[in-house]
C-alpha cells in the first residue's frame, strides 16, 4: 500500500503539486466501477489527514457501494479554469474502507468541521499519480508509479 505520505517521501516537488490542486478548490471528480463494471463518475472532497489522503462519503451512497463492492478509483482534481492555471493532477488506486469506530472518530476529530453521522470512510492507496501542466507551447506530463522515479514527458 502507497500512502500519501510515502508518495511525498518518494516524489517531495510532484506531491506538493498534486496536493497543491486539490487543496485550490473542494470538490472533485471521482470514477468508480458500477456493479456492471461501467464507469460512475460523482463529486466529491478528500482530505489530508495524517500519513493519508482520504475520501469520505455520506452513508450508503452509490459511489461508496461502488467502492465497497470494487474499491478500483480514479480522482480528478478540480479541472479550474481554461488557463491550467496550477497544472491538472489525476490519481489512481484502490479505496480500502475503515470501518473502525475509533479510528471513524479519530478521523472526524481531525477535521475543522466533523462530518455528519453515520459516514462511509476511505484511505486512498495510490497506485498512479498524474499532473500535467502547459508551459510554453509544450504540455508536460509527470507520472509517478509506488518504488519507481517520476516520469517527465513532454507532449507537443
């Protein structure tokens, strides 16, 4: 499992660039696999808490169904305004829900607003990690995989 922390242990400037994007606006896109293994894309917020980033739901929504059944997951952050002011990060992984009472209840006292009762809980084990971003003429691509070096690859 890749935790955010070990992804800003293993890539310190794209993980600040990353997070950077999703801390500029709220609300994001998330894919999730329907039963049918169709995709659903729905809004939602994560959260830096700890060693992790997490995604939280109101209980028995569909994307936290989805997650339950098929914990597959790919989150888009904010896509801001037509500059690409910031870059656009994208993540992929697997949503592991916790279920722990105490641990539930660690998580909402790190919040600045706790979340309303009973909640669906995800830490968020990151498999890819994506920003792009317009420099110049020239798009740039890093991708950075768990225990491998970030790629740069430029687009013309």
């Amino acid at each position: 499992m890749a935790t955010w922390q070990d992804f800003e242990q293993q890539a310190p400037e794209l993980a600040a660039l990353v997070r950077a994007r999703f801390e500029a606006e709220k609300h994001h896109v998330l894919a999730t696999l329907r039963k049918d293994g169709s995709p659903r894309v729905s809004g939602t917020e994560v959260e830096f808490v700890g060693a992790d980033l997490w995604l939280g739901s109101m209980y028995h929504a569909v994307k936290a169904r989805d997650l339950q059944r098929d914990g597959r997951f790919a989150l888009h952050s904010h896509p801001g305004n037509e500059t690409m002011e910031g870059g656009d990060s994208k993540i992929a992984g697997l949503a592991v829900e916790v279920t722990d009472e105490v641990e539930l209840l660690a998580f909402a006292a790190e919040l600045p607003e706790p979340p309303p009762t009973p909640f669906h809980l995800f830490r968020l084990d990151l498999r890819q990690v994506v920003h792009t971003s317009l420099e110049g003429d020239h798009l740039w691509v890093l991708n950075w995989h768990p225990g491998r070096p970030v790629e740069r690859i430029q687009l013309h």
